[in-house]
C-alpha cells in the first residue's frame, strides 16, 4: 500500500461519508461497502480503516453543531462505518476457514502417511509369511520326492528279492527273506513314519503334495504287505 493509494482512499471514503451523512435515512450503503473492497484491494486492515472514518467524520462535525446533530451523525456515520469493515472481516473470515481447512488437510495427510506405513508393514509381512510358506511347500515338495524315489527303489529292490527267492531252496529262501525282513522292511517301515509326519505338516498347504504322499505311503504300505505275507510263508516271527 501507497501513500498515494491511502490519500486517495481517504479522499473518497469522506465524499461518500458526507453524501451518506446528507441523505440522512434514505442513504444507500452500497458506497460503503465498495469503500470497504477498495481498502481490501489495497491492503488495509480494519484498524486502519477506522483511522480514516475518524479523519473523515473529524471533518464532516464542524465544532459549532448541536450535541444532538452531532450524535445522529455519529450514529449513521458508525452504520457506514461497520458496512465499510464488511469486506475486510469477510477476507479474515475466509483466511481463517482457508487455515483451518489447511489444517484439517494436513491432518488427514498425516493420517494418511500413518495408514500408508501400516498398509506397507502388513503388505512386508504378507510377503515374508508367503515367502516362508513357499520355501516350506518347496522343501516338503523336495522332501516328499526323496521319499517317493526311495520307496520305488525299495520295491524295485523287493521285486528283485523275491525273484531270487523263488529260484533259491528252501534253506537259501528263508536266509534272504530273513534278509529282505531285516533290511528293507526296517527302511520301509523308516519312508512309512517319515511320509505319516510329512503329511500333517502339508495337510493344510497343497492338497496335490497331500494326494502324492498318500500315493506313496500307499505304495510303501502294499510293500509291507508283500514282505509279511513272504515273512509268514516262510516261518519268520516277526512281522512289519
């Protein structure tokens, strides 16, 4: 703000004020507040503006009025006065809901980042729980497949057995089964506990790794099986 924008606004804030004042009830207030956007325009502040009303009606109350005279006009002087300030409080008005709504931005900008840090914790530990459970199914996958191409050795083996068995005598029959039952019955016997573990940590992971298992334990329980029926016809004791 100038000099010269101050010194022009107080010139016209009295001619209005004067006319304001002559008018008497029928005065428009229109004058006023277009004053008052004026004062915005060139950045006063209530304050200030008071100071040039005061100037003004200074001017416009000559020292010889009447106490009465002189009140009326400082009524209707102070009714143009507070629709002069209209503008400039509507300005503070807006600067402090535009404040208060940057605020309440900020707020939900900090409680957004809040969420936001949340949602990537969870989303990191989802992918380390996903992460962990994969290497888990991979192992038990790896795992299971060992098995599975150990029994099918085994049985390979058991085949292999009881081929030679069937060519041996009698004395040489019971010698090998006797073998066949210490060796690879106690192996299958080791697949057979080691698959019945494997299945209840699964169970609830891949329902094709459980079925596989299942396949497998059922091959190994089938190899028992033959080996019992082997180890009854041929007078052993002892059972799988």
């Amino acid at each position: 703000m100038s000099e010269s924008q101050l010194s022009q606004l107080s010139g016209h804030y009295l001619t209005a004020l004067r006319t304001h004042l002559e008018q008497g009830r029928q005065a428009s207030l229109l004058p006023a507040h277009e004053l008052g956007i004026e004062a915005v325009n060139i950045g006063l502040e209530t304050l200030d503006l008071a100071k040039v009303h005061h100037q003004a009606l200074e001017a416009l109350i000559l020292p010889d009025c009447s106490p009465i005279t002189r009140d009326e006009m400082s009524l209707r002087a102070e009714v143009f006065f507070t629709e002069a300030i209209v503008p400039i409080e509507r300005t503070h008005r807006s600067a402090l809901e535009a404040d208060a709504g940057l605020q309440q931005l900020q707020e939900r900008l900090g409680q957004s980042t809040l969420d936001l840090a949340e949602s990537d914790r969870d989303l990191k530990q989802g992918i380390t729980e996903r992460m962990t459970a994969e290497a888990a199914l991979e192992s038990s996958k790896r795992i299971s497949g060992e098995l599975l191409q150990e029994s099918r050795v085994l049985e390979q083996q058991l085949k292999d057995m009881t081929r030679q068995i069937l060519a041996a005598d009698e004395v040489e029959r019971k010698k090998m089964s006797l073998q066949l039952h210490d060796d690879i019955g106690q192996a299958l016997l080791g697949i057979h506990m080691r698959l019945l573990t494997l299945k209840k940590e699964v169970a609830t992971r891949h329902l094709g790794l459980t079925q596989e298992i299942a396949i497998t334990q059922r091959l190994v329980e089938a190899a028992v099986k033959t080996i019992n029926q082997f180890a009854h016809e041929f007078g052993i004791p002892n059972e799988i």
